[in-house]
C-alpha cells in the first residue's frame, strides 16, 4: 500500500498507479469505438483512422512534394556571358555569381535581362 505517490507526474492523483490507467485508457477507447460503430457511427471510427492517417502521411507527401517543387523550380544552366554553371530559381532574377550579369531563367536557359524601356528585343548573346 502506497499512499506517497512523488514520482508519479499525474496531477489527479487516482492512487491506481500508470498501468492501470492505460488499461481504463485503452478500454475507453475501445468502448468509445465500439459505443460509435453499434450506434451506426461506424464512419466515424472509420474518419477517425483516415485522420489519423493523413496527419501520418502527409508530412511525409509534403515532404517529397516540397523536394520535387524545389527541383522543378531551381534550374541549372550556363552563364551566357561567361559560360560558368549555377542554379537559380525559375521565378526571379538573379545575377551570375561569377561575372555579375543580371540574367533570367527562360526555357531551362539563362538569358540576359533586356534592359527596361528597350521592347521587343529576344536577347541572344553571338560570341
Ligand atoms: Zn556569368
């Protein structure tokens, strides 16, 4: 007979001890369970591991979706001006870390940025 419970972190205090609780944890559940799918809420059981489900996968599926976006949006090409090799994202501009050269992505190539107020004018840098 234990009446000092100290190292026991569980502020309601039942005196029962961890065991037991998890054993009237696990019946509730299953009692829960049973209570839903006898009372024609089997599909509420049914959503409640479908959720369970999603909160385990989809971590994971943004995970490699997250992996697959940052691949598809970083392209790797050459420097038009000074033909050095790096990755930049699709969506912005950027500079070529090696020469300085404003450029931007365009059909998996870098391209030179035509300066603004100079229209209609496809950039193709001829050596
Ligand atoms: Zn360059």
């Amino acid at each position: 007979m234990r009446y000092y419970t100290f190292g026991n972190n569980l502020p309601n205090g039942s005196g029962n001890g961890d065991r037991w609780s998890d054993v009237r944890f696990w019946l509730t559940t299953l009692l829960v369970f049973w209570t839903f799918s006898a009372i024609g809420l089997g599909w509420l059981v049914n959503s409640f591991f479908i959720l369970i489900g999603l909160i385990t996968f989809v971590p994971v599926i943004a995970f490699f979706g997250l992996q697959w976006w940052i691949k598809r949006s970083i392209v790797t090409a050459d420097c038009p001006v000074c033909d050095a090799t790096f990755n930049a994202s699709r969506a912005s501009q950027f500079q070529c870390p090696n020469c300085g050269e404003p450029l931007q992505e365009q059909q998996n190539k870098f391209v030179r940025l035509t300066p603004p107020g100079t229209i209609d004018i496809d950039v193709q840098v001829v050596d």
